[in-house]
C-alpha cells in the first residue's frame, strides 16, 4: 500500500547530491560523555543509507536550548567523536562561520554534523531568512527526526517547503507504528495511560476514547477518577479540582462505547519512600492517612486478560510510581503480558513518551514491543489527535 508521506524510496538517484537530514542528536551528555546513545543509534539507518548511495549528508540538529546565543557547552562539536563511534565511519564537523565553503569541499560519501540550529534566534521561529540560510547549503531535504516534528521550527518544517523533502527511515518506522496504533488500527484497541496529574493528559484522554474501546487509567491520575467516582483517597496525590472534568470523560467514553479500567485493588503505604510498609486494599478501604502508589494484583491481573482480547495496544505513562520499589510491580506485571501477547503475534503494542520507555526498559521487555517512541511531547501530541507540522510538511 502506497504510503501517505514521502520516504527515502522515493528519492531517486542521489550520488553527489548535498542531502540535508534533520536528526535528533539532543543526547543526555556529562562530563564530556554521552550517557544515552539511543537517539544517536535510532539514525543509523538513515544516514548510512544516504551515504552508501553517494550522498554529501549534511546533518542538522539542535543541542540543549541556546536560545540563539552560540556557547561552547552547547556545541555539536562535542558530539561528534562519540557519533562516529555509533557510526561506524568517520563525520566532519561544520561550524557555522565559513558553512558554504566547508560544504563545497565535501565529496560523496562524507558525512557531516552541522552545527547547533539553535545558535539562530530564527530556528525556533521558523524564520524564513534561517530556512533560507539552511536551504542554500543542501539539494535535498529529509527529515528523521519524530521528536522534535511538533515543533514548526526553520529546520523542521520550512525546510520541507523549499527543498524536495522526504521521511528518514526512522520517521518512517514511527509514522508506520503510529498508523497502526490509531491511524487505521485491528480492533479492539486498548490504551494505557499513566502519570501523576489527569490535568497534563487531558487532552490524549478526550482524543482516546473516541478512538479505543478500552481505555486504563493508571497512576496518580486515576485517584482523581476514583475521586469522581466517590472513592477516598485518602492522602494519595489527587486532583479534586479535575473530578468535574473526569467525569465528563468518563460519561463521553460511555457515549463511545469506550470502557474505562480504573484499579479495585490498590498498594497503598503511609510514606512514599523505597520499601516502606504495605497494604493490598480494595480502594473503598483506603484510610485517611494513606496513599495509594500502585495498582493492586487482582486489577493487574484482569486487565491481562483485558488485553488478551485486544488486537492493538497504545501505552503513555506507568501504573503505579514505578521508580519507588514496590510500586513498579503492576507496570512490570502488565508490561510482560504486553510483551508477551506481542511476541506470540496476538497484540500490536506501540508505546512511547520519557516515563514509559523507563519503565518498559526497568521491565525488561522494551525490546518485545512492537515499537516503542524516544518521542516525548511528539508522541504526545499526537496522543492528543494534534497534526504536526514536521509531518504534514512530508505527505504528498
């Protein structure tokens, strides 16, 4: 089936051609070491394919938030050793002062990483002299970086205007996943959702459940639920002041034909520190000196078989404070089941955002997801049902 954006398999010959590729190089980085290669990693793909071909990759990217003013810290200069490494081959590095002649001097083959984007004040403002700046240097234009696609800077999205634009490989996989996911899903589909306030997921949540049929609610957020529902919580964090707003969510998903999963058992404790003393309630017994910091086993369990009927998982958030031993277990427990259902080809199970890749990471079974997003506010928004310009920029 012919896909709705525009890949590397449409980009015909390019041998000598100056590819522009906006990658994600915005890696954690202390004392002088990258401590996370992922996002190095996850562009592998894209620019060895574009070089192998004969291309002059030109790689763009922002580091850390300059604000327009270049400094040292923040210069992809940094980066540049420890890319090679990942790489595999050799990469230039191109300051700003002196780009074109730099540029011009490059043969097919070479691989370079432009400096920080940021270091223009217009980058974030999709200024059109900076989209201009950037265009100058390249024929081609190819965006790989999902992450930073909600945001319609110079170097994500006007580049996409003024030069012959497509999808890196890694953008690619996610557009796919996330077609899957909620573009044109196997039903029934279920999602998470996780975190500590409903009030920064309000927006995925009055998207999902006019698009899944089941939808679980975890975390601190589903206190504030519970809340709604008559529940005590006692001092677990909750927003009372959303109750309002969560049972109008709830009435909205009934009108869908959605089925909200809040927990019926809980783990609650009087202190929220590591292995602190426990209780397995029902959550009409809560007492008013207690929290309630994960969902209980009977809970975790039905919603396994809750899965075990779905085709197509969606996943934004952890259960319980999955950080805090032993509040991990319920995201531990269902994340294997997901993972398991995935592995047997009964599930597709797409999951992204910072919390979530932790915790399926802390789980052990990051790997047996059908794929799993680096994308933190990206993946969100596109939770949300939001466009984003980074990608409408790429559809034919």
């Amino acid at each position: 089936m012919a896909k709705s954006f525009r890949t590397l398999d449409d980009i015909g010959d390019i041998r000598g051609k100056r590819v522009l590729v906006r990658e994600d190089l915005n890696v954690p980085f202390a004392d002088g070491q990258v401590t996370d290669d992922t996002r190095l990693r996850a562009t592998v793909a894209t620019v060895s394919e574009l070089a192998d071909k004969g291309a002059i990759v030109l790689i763009l990217a922002h580091f850390g938030r300059p604000k327009g003013v270049p400094s040292p810290e923040l210069s992809l200069a940094q980066i540049v050793k420890p890319y090679e490494a990942v790489l595999g081959r050799p990469v230039r590095y191109i300051d700003w002062e002196g780009d074109a002649a730099n540029v011009a001097m490059l043969q097919p083959g070479d691989i370079a990483v432009l400096e920080n984007t940021r270091f223009f004040g217009g980058e974030e403002k999709n200024d059109p002299a900076v989209v201009d700046r950037f265009a100058a240097l390249g024929d081609i234009y190819v965006n790989d970086a999902f992450s930073a696609a909600h945001r319609a800077h110079a170097s994500t999205e006007g580049l996409a205007h003024k030069l012959p634009a497509y999808a890196g490989r890694a953008m690619e996989a996610e557009l796919d996943a996330l077609q899957k996911a909620l573009g044109e899903p196997e039903h029934p589909v279920a999602a998470v959702v996780g975190g500590a306030k409903v009030s920064t997921k309000l927006a995925v949540l009055k998207h999902l459940v006019g698009k899944v049929d089941h939808l679980i609610i975890g975390g601190g957020m589903a206190n504030t639920f519970l809340a709604a529902r008559g529940v005590n919580v006692g001092k677990s964090l909750c927003e009372h002041d959303l109750t309002g707003t969560a049972d109008e969510i709830m009435e909205a998903a009934d009108r869908a034909g959605c089925t909200v999963h809040l927990p019926y058992d809980v783990v609650v404790a009087k202190e929220f520190k590591p292995n602190p003393p426990t209780r397995t309630v029902n959550v009409h017994e809560v007492a008013a000196d207690e929290m309630i910091l994960d969902v209980g086993p009977a809970a975790v369990e039905a919603l396994g078989d809750v899965l075990k009927n779905c085709r197509t998982l969606v996943w934004n958030g952890p259960l319980g404070a999955f950080e805090t031993p032993p509040f991990d277990a319920a995201t531990v427990a269902l994340a294997k089941t997901a993972a398991a259902l995935t592995v047997d080809g009964s599930l597709v199970s797409v999951a992204g955002g910072g919390d979530t890749v932790a915790a399926l990471n802390h789980a052990g079974v990051a790997d047996e997801f059908t794929f799993v997003s680096t994308a933190g506010g990206a993946f969100l928004e596109w939770m949300e049902g939001r466009e984003l310009p980074g990608v409408a920029a790429l559809m034919r």
